[in-house]
C-alpha cells in the first residue's frame, strides 16, 4: 500500500534514507555525511511534509515502510528562450534492500507521477550520481530516460 507520509510518521523512513544515504557516503565522503544527525533529518522532512509543493510518498507492507520517495514541484517562468514550466523532481527514493526487484520502486514512481500530473505538472525529472546504477535502472524502466548531462569536479 502507498500512502502519504504525515508528520508525525516521519521516523518510518530514516532507516530506509540510510540505506541510500550510505551509498552516497561511501562514494562521494567529501560531500555526504555517513550518519547525518536523527534530529537534523526528523526536522528535514518535518519541514518537507509541510510545504505545499513537497510530498512524501510510502510504501506499506504488513503496516512497515518498506520503500519512500521524495517529490517537489518547481515552477520556472518563462522567457525569450523557454515557455513557463511546472515541473515535478523525484528527489529522493529508497527501497529496503530485502524488498528491491519486487516493484516497489515503479509503483512510488507511478504514484509520484499521478499526484504530479494531477498538480498540473506536464514533465518529471530526477537526478542521480552515476555511481547509483539501481537508480538509474529504476528511472529508464519508468520513462525517465536522460535528457540532460551535467558535469562537475572537485575545486
């Protein structure tokens, strides 16, 4: 089952943000903490619940958050080169490693896209570190194909 996240649920997916949190810190530790702060994360995605444009979707099994995604909506306006845009991201999305391959991960997706669609977005997008192919096969398998390269390097 997949269902908002409330406010009051928030410590449902901290285990679940460690897992892809890990990977991060593991690959790029000059960026990401290995083991950011609970009170520091509580209050993240307290904050996130709470804004209009944010939502955090979470998958259910037997009545334990098994899979969540982060998605917000940006608007940008338009200019001599580009129409206005509502744009929906998929910020976060991080699947138990016992549950990965089951379909999890498509169904926060397709979810995510309905809410999106249905807030007048017209595009969705995400972006990953290429080190995180999961991710990147997650994202092709549901249409989101790469649209964009973005480089960068260490100064």
């Amino acid at each position: 089952m997949i269902t908002d996240l409330k406010k009051g649920e928030v410590a449902e997916i901290l285990p679940l943000n460690a897992i892809v949190q890990g990977l991060h810190a593991k690959m790029v530790p000059g960026q990401f903490y290995a083991a950011p702060e609970p009170a520091r994360l509580k209050s993240f995605y307290d904050d996130w619940v709470n804004d209009p444009d944010k939502f955090i979707l979470v998958a259910r099994e037997d009545g334990q958050a098994v899979g969540y995604a982060a998605f917000s909506v940006t608007r940008r306006e338009g200019n001599p080169f580009v129409r206005p845009q509502r744009n929906g991201e998929v910020d976060q999305i991080a699947v138990r490693t016992d549950r990965q391959g089951r379909g999890i991960g498509t169904a926060l997706i397709k979810a995510g896209k309905a809410r999106l669609v249905a807030v007048g977005c017209h595009t969705i997008s995400a972006s990953y570190h290429v080190f995180n192919t999961a991710s990147a096969r997650l994202m092709e398998k549901n249409g989101l194909n790469v649209r964009v390269m973005r480089v960068g390097a260490a100064l």
